[in-house]
C-alpha cells in the first residue's frame, strides 16, 4: 500500500498539472522555435523577396513597400499611399503637408506627414506637378512653378513644358508675346517664330499708351482698356500716361485740367488744374476773384497767405500782386501736413497763423489715421500678419489679434494657433503631441488593459493621462485614448489568475478587453494528503481555487495490516497490544494472514 499513500504529483505524466498556467506557457514557448523554423520553407513573403519599394505619395498596400522610417498611410480620398514619418517636436515635412498622429490613418500611432487638404503630392512649387497619384502629374523642376507639362512653351532657351525639348514649337512666339521694349512703352507679337530665344516674323502689335494685358509686361497681348472690374486702373498705362474712363491718355503738363494728381505730369492738382505747388491755373480768370483784390493760400504747409490782386504767373500758379500777408485763405479746409501716422493737420482761416507741426504723441486711437493706432503714446502703423500684438486694434485692417500675433484669421479651433515658429500671422494645426496652448484635458484609461505577458498571469489598466500628458495629433484635435492610452504603462492590478488552478484567457486583457482567467478544474486531477487510514483524496482545483486537503484522524493499531495510527507502518506494536491474551492464557503474535497461538 506505499504506493497508496504517494501523492499524485509523484505519479508519471502528472508533473505539469502542478501549475497549468505556467507550464502550459513554457511548453508552448518552447515549441515556438521548432514551429517558426519548420515552417520557413513555406514562407512565401520570404522566399519572394523584399517587397518593390514605392516612392512617397504614391500607391501602397503594405508598409514594408514604403521604405524605412516610411508608413502606409490611410487618405482622406479612400486611397492608401506612403508617406513620411515625422517627429512632432522638430516636423520636416514638406509643403502642403502636416506632422499628425491620426488614429484613422492606419499608421500604428506612428506621427506621419499627412497631405493638408485631399491631395497628395510631393509639391514643392505648388504647380499642382510632382510626385505622388494627387498631382496633375509629374515635374521636371519642382522649384519652378513655370515648369511643367501644362503649362506653354516660351522662346527663352528653357524647357518649360517638360518634354526634354527647348524651345520647340509651338512657343509663346504663335500663341502670343507681350514686352517691354526699353523705352517705357510694350508690344505684342503672334504667329511668329523663336530663333536664339527671340521671336521672329509674325504679327506685331504696338500696345501705344497700353501695357500687356494683365500690367506691366504681364500677359501675352497688348491691353485695349484700362478698366479693370469697373474700376480705372493706371498700372494698365505707360508710365507717361493714366487711365480715364477705360482710355490711356496722356498726363497732363502744368497748366492742363484734371480731376487728380495722377491726371497730373507733375503728380498735384489743385483747383481743377496741373502744377507744383499752390493754387493751380491755367489763366487769371482760373484764380480766387479772377484778377481783383483777394486773399490766396500762397503756401499750404505753412499755413501763410496774401491779399492783393491775383494774377497767374508763368508757373500756372496763383499769386498775388504787390500783396501784403493775409493768411485767412490757408482755411480749415487746406491740409498742411499729412503727418502719417498721425491724423493731418490742417490751417485754421486766421489771418496771421504759425506754420503748424504735427503731433508726436498720442492718448488713443482716434488720434492716428486709419491704418494706425496709439502704442506707448506714439501713433504706430498697424502691423501685417505675424505681427506682435495685443488687441486686433494693433493690427491691419481684416486681421485679428491672436496667440499675441496679428492673424489672418479667428483661429479660434481646437489645436491651432498663429503663433507657431515659422507661421506666425497665419492659423496653422499645432504639431503633433505638442500643445502650446493647454487645450487637450486628461483623461481615464481604465477600460483600457495592459499585462499578461511574457507569462505573467496578472492584468492590469493603463495609467490614465494626465493634463500635461494629453497632446494634439496634428489635424486641429487632441489626441483621443484611443492613441495615447495603449502607450501607457500599467497602472491598477485588475485580475490575477491563480498560479495553480486558472490560466489567462488568450485574446483578454489587451486594447479595451479586460482580462479573464480561465478555471481549471478536472475531476480527474486530485491531490492526496494523509498517511495509512488516515489518507483523504480531494478534487486539486474547484471554482478555481485549490482545494484543502485534510487528513483523517488516526485510531488504534489493530492485527488487520492497515496502518490504523497513520504512522507509515501497518500492523506496528507488541504482540499484545495488536493480540490481546484470551481466556486460557495463550497469547497470540500478529502475522500476514491471521492471528495465532504464540509458542
């Protein structure tokens, strides 16, 4: 019966039942090696070789396809193309496109360069060519937005259309070409030829007191009109001349009726007349009483003035003869100084007045013109887009004042700002897992598990993020649990699998499953305790728990070969504790079969 009296853990085949969880792992570990290197041979990706590589932009299913550092990435436009990963704190990525964490993106969390906006094309010349399957096509110079396969060929020694061919017809020579010609004036040729990257023959056209058609030299014929939109425009006339009523014609000399100081040669007009300075005329009967005793304003910047009989001197300007000083013609409606950025000052209808100054100071805004405001007591102009400011007042017109910088806009979303290095004055998305402003909170990662690993039998949930912790992804939002929360290390023990009667659940206590332990129980798994009688055989697992095994209290040795005092030995004792004498007085020896007489 000694082999009763062993426990099951002594049998053969019983030595891994003593910790399931445990050893299961070791043995499946152990015969991982086994598994991955017989299986080699049927590797097809291996045997095949590394995957073709494919350039950034470009179409992809895998991410091994896109090169190291590279991601296939997941496009707003239901595309999958490569793109570039990126660190947030020092992004390089190139124009048009944004370092972003974007869950949806397919990237493992990885911080990649994504495309502002659908398309995605490697641009640097944002001509719309490039690299990548949302440009219009590829480039031959991405740092010339004039060179690429849309646009015309033009006579200038340059391939601008792409096709490894200079100059070649047809150029800008048939389709139209308009220049300066040197002496302030343009034309215009079509139909012509290109020879040493000058056009030939053709038709031309002498665009008179016109430019080209778009300004300047700008565009490729003569312009006919010189309103633009409704609207006079001078920069469509020669520099000798200005625009009236969709007309160029030419400025006016000292002495010739205008309308305003561009009609002008000289650039002023005053009085319905052309001239340097002072109250403009053609005639005497063009000044203030026409040739009788009056008051002048003589100069407008001093504020000084004379009365007398006027006349129009050689300079088509009005003075007065054999006048005395009278300054009460330099009224509140003469200007004296502009005074910029101040507000102009003006005369003041006195007849003996100082030349006046203008204002180095200033208590608001209303004291500055428009395109000004009062800083520091000083009227300062309005600062452009990027500009420091405190208030939208700081800066020019249409601009706000935000993040400190004069803005182009409210930039009033999650995750933006205008005051990033390098785009200040414009709205741009804070870079990912940055958060200059303190926009994205913290937040729970408790319905979120980490553990069961490396053969541990204990899950855990994740740290939760904290204020300082949280971030933007880079697309004008925080950084959702779904990214940040699996990088966070373990925080709270949620479950711990008994050692010896449950197992981890596979597939649990990963992403949000919370992790299971698996019971087990098995009735035919027992554990004994006891010696002799005294031995009791239980169940080793129940619910999960391993069982208490009790032994059974020992009683009195007796001649019936069992151990009845559990002390490992059957049948133990004298004789007469184990036979005790009968009537007669024999006496009786305890043996293997039965009780007999002593000699």
């Amino acid at each position: 019966m000694a082999w009763g009296c062993a426990s099951n853990s002594s049998r053969p085949g019983d030595a891994g039942e003593t910790d399931s969880g445990v050893d299961a792992n070791v043995a499946t570990d152990s015969a991982q090696p086994d598994a991955n290197v017989d299986a080699a041979p049927e590797d097809a990706g291996f045997d095949a070789g590394p995957p073709d590589m494919v350039g950034l932009c470009e179409a992809c299913e895998e991410h091994e396809e896109c090169g190291p550092g590279n991601f296939c990435a997941n496009l707003s436009t239901g595309e999958k193309a490569c793109v570039a990963g990126c660190n947030p704190d020092l992004p390089s990525c190139a124009r048009g496109f944004n370092c972003v964490i974007d869950f949806m993106a397919g990237t493992d969390g990885n911080a990649v360069c994504l495309p502002v906006g659908e398309a995605c094309c490697i641009d640097e010349d944002a001509d719309e060519y490039g690299q990548g399957i949302g440009c219009l096509g590829p480039d031959c110079d991405d740092e010339d937005e004039g060179q690429n396969p849309g646009v015309t060929e033009i006579c200038d020694g340059i391939d601008q259309d792409c096709d490894g061919v200079v100059d070649e017809p047809p150029t800008d020579c048939v389709s139209g070409r308009c220049t300066a010609d040197g002496d302030g004036t343009f034309s215009s040729i079509s139909g012509g030829t290109c020879e040493d990257t000058m056009c030939a023959d053709g038709s031309f056209t002498d665009c008179l007191l016109f430019t080209c058609v778009d300004g300047g030299d700008v565009g490729t014929t003569c312009a006919t009109s010189c309103n633009v939109a409704g609207v006079d425009e001078d920069d469509r006339c020669i520099e000798a001349a200005h625009c009236d009523v969709g007309a160029c014609i030419p400025d006016v000399p000292n002495g010739g009726m205008c309308d305003e100081d561009s009609d002008c040669e000289a650039g002023r007009c005053d009085n319905g007349f052309c001239c340097d300075s002072g109250t403009c005329c053609s005639e005497t009967s063009d000044c203030p009483g026409g040739g009788t005793v009056t008051t002048l304003c003589d100069d407008a910047m001093t504020c000084q003035g004379s009365r007398g009989e006027t006349t129009c001197n050689d300079d088509f300007q009005c003075e007065t003869l054999a006048g005395i000083p009278d300054d009460s013609a330099c009224d509140g409606g003469v200007e004296a100084r502009n005074c910029d950025p101040y507000l102009p000052v003006f005369c003041d209808g006195t007849t003996n007045q100082t030349p006046p100054s203008c204002p180095t100071s200033c208590s608001g805004d209303g004291q500055c013109i428009d395109s000004a405001h009062c800083e520091g007591g000083l009227c300062i102009p309005d600062r452009p887009a990027g500009g420091v400011c405190s208030r939208s007042a700081d800066c020019q017109g249409g601009l706000f004042c935000v993040d400190g910088r004069c803005c182009t806009g409210t930039c009033d979303g999650t995750c933006e700002a205008c005051d990033l290095p390098g785009s200040e004055g414009t709205c741009t998305p804070v870079p990912a897992m940055a958060d200059v402003d303190n926009e994205c909170a913290g937040f729970s990662c408790g319905s979120y598990y980490g553990g069961f690993v490396g053969g541990s039998d204990s899950c855990f949930t994740r740290q939760n993020v904290s204020d300082s912790g949280a971030a933007c992804n880079g697309a004008r939002a925080c950084i959702g649990p779904e990214t940040l929360c699996p990088l966070q290390p373990l925080g709270t023990l949620q479950i711990d699998c008994n050692n010896t009667c449950q197992s981890p659940v596979a597939g649990t206590c990963v992403g949000t499953n919370p992790g299971i332990c698996r019971d087990l129980d098995d009735v035919a798994d027992t554990v004994s305790c006891g010696t002799g009688e005294c031995q009791r055989t239980v169940q080793r697992c129940v619910g999960g728990t391993p069982s208490t095994c009790s032994p059974g209290a020992p009683s009195v040795e007796t001649c019936n070969t069992l151990d009845d005092d559990c002390d490992g030995t059957p049948d133990d004792g004298s004789g007469a504790a184990l036979c005790p004498p009968v009537t007669g007085g024999l006496s009786y020896m305890c043996t293997a079969v039965h009780s007999q007489p002593s000699s």
